[in-house]
C-alpha cells in the first residue's frame, strides 16, 4: 500500500471523497483541511463509512501549516486545496484577485517545494495537481480562476521535467464542469464583494456558470488511479469526451481574430442557463 497519501483542500468535494475512498481500500492517507471546523465533520463522516482516515488542519497559505505538514513524511501528494472567484476581469477587486492566486498557486507551491525535496532526498514520490480544463482554456467571467489554473500548468510541468532524475513523477488532473456545486458558488462570490455595484460592468445576479455539468463520479475514480500510478497519462481531462472539444478550441487560438464587437455566444449563455444544470445523459 502506498502512503502517506496527503490530500489537501479535503474539506469537500473532490477531495473529500477521494480520501475517504483511498482510506476505504487500506491506504495510509492524511486528509488536510482548512479549517479547524472542518476537522470533526470530515472525522465524523469517515466514522459513518467505517474507515480509519486521519484529517489534519493545513491551510496551504499559512506558512506554519506548510512547514507542519513537512513532519508527515509524505510518499504521494494531491495538491487540490482551491477557491474560485467568478467575474469579469475588469470587475473582480484586488483583494479577490490576490486571494485566487494565493490559494490556488502560491500556497499549493510553497507546499510542494518543500515536499517534493522530501521526495527527491528519497528518490521517489508523487506530486499531482487538481488543476481543471480551465487550466487549458478559458470561458468569460473565469478569467481569475483559469489564470491561476494556467499558472499551476507551468509549474506542474516545469516539475515533470525538474524532477524526473530524481524518481519523483507528476502529473495533472483536469476536470471539466463537474456537478459539485464549485461551480456554481464561483458565480456567487461577487456577493462578498467591498466594491461599488455601480461601476461594475456587469450585474451578476443574472448570471450563472454557463454550461451543463456532469456527475462527478469519473473524477473520483480516476483521481484515484492517478494518485496509485495505475494511469500513466501526464494529463488527464475528465470526462474524456471532452478532449476533443478542447483540443479544438486550443487550436483555434492560431486562427483567432479581434473580436467583431458583438457579445459572444458562451456570455450569453450565461444570462441563459440556470445554476446547477446537469448534463443531459
């Protein structure tokens, strides 16, 4: 059995299940969350499925917690702790800004520099980003969240190739629009913004994440296979029968033209589209 599995931001979502999934077949797995009160619930959860899943305070942005975390000898390490700030770039405030790229990439890599020295030191180990289809292409009103995910793609593959004489592999997981309500809170967090509504470009209680989202399950069973090395694949955008969608509109980029002034189909859809829409199966 592998181990110690560290899984960061497993507070919810993605990362919650894949650790108590982890833990369910017997791995050695440390489930870190952000904060303290989340520590009893995920306990608590991992009590009601019968599994031994030890759950650690670690906020990927509070350099005590990250040099905590240096003392749990970690073997393998999914880096999915992440926020999503929703808006368009000219509206979204600078302390949201920050925060995206803070929580997202800052954090995330000052965790893995001292972990992955751990591992190199040892001659092998794990390092795989949650990173999102967003870390490859980019919708409206995500500009924040998909640059801090395009971020996290240089870093991860800087690593790849950094690290690889010293037995240490890596690799990125690219979700696609997945039903977990992450989306769908992107799209809130203008909410809590200090700003005045009245220069903002847009009103954003009328829109909404604009696409269908799938069922999250091919994540947690994929995330899984990525973190025991049973898929070999650097990067891995789920569900697979998105590749080819993004794959095109990567290519298309070489083709693009100024924009003709007109709004675009995908920001219309926003105003379109109700939260929470699944895809149609």
């Amino acid at each position: 059995m592998a181990g110690p599995i560290l899984i960061t931001g497993a507070g919810s979502g993605f990362g919650k299940e894949v650790a108590l999934r982890l833990a369910e077949a017997g791995h050695d797995v440390i489930a870190s969350v952000e904060i303290i009160a989340q520590v009893g619930a995920v306990r608590a959860e991992a009590r009601d499925r019968g599994v031994d899943l030890r759950v650690e305070k670690l906020d990927v942005t509070d350099p005590g917690n990250r040099e905590n975390a240096l003392t749990w000898n970690v073997e393998i390490l999914l880096n999915n702790a992440g926020v999503s700030e929703g808006g368009a770039t000219v509206d979204i405030p600078e302390e949201r800004l920050r925060r995206q790229f803070e929580v997202n990439v800052f954090g995330p890599i000052l965790l893995t520099q001292g972990i992955a020295r751990q591992m190199a030191a040892r001659g092998s180990g794990r390092v795989v980003f949650m990173s999102s289809v967003a870390g490859l292409t980019v919708d409206p009103f995500t500009g924040a969240y998909a640059g801090s995910k395009h971020a996290v793609e240089a870093f991860a593959d800087a690593l790849d190739q950094e690290l690889a004489e010293f037995g240490v592999t890596v690799a990125t997981i690219n979700p696609g629009p997945f039903l977990t309500g992450f989306n769908d809170t992107m799209f809130e967090t203008w909410k809590e913004w200090r700003d005045n509504p009245a220069d903002r470009l847009y009103d954003y209680a009328e829109l909404a994440f604009p696409h269908e989202q799938y069922d999250p399950e091919p994540v947690y069973a994929h995330t899984v296979r990525v973190l025991l090395g049973e898929e070999r694949r650097y990067r891995n955008l789920l569900p697979a029968e998105m590749e080819p969608g993004a794959r095109e509109q990567l290519d298309a980029q070489w083709q693009r033209e100024l924009n003709d002034g007109r709004r675009p189909a995908i920001v219309q859809k926003a105003y379109d589209i109700s939260p929470g829409t699944p895809v149609e199966s």
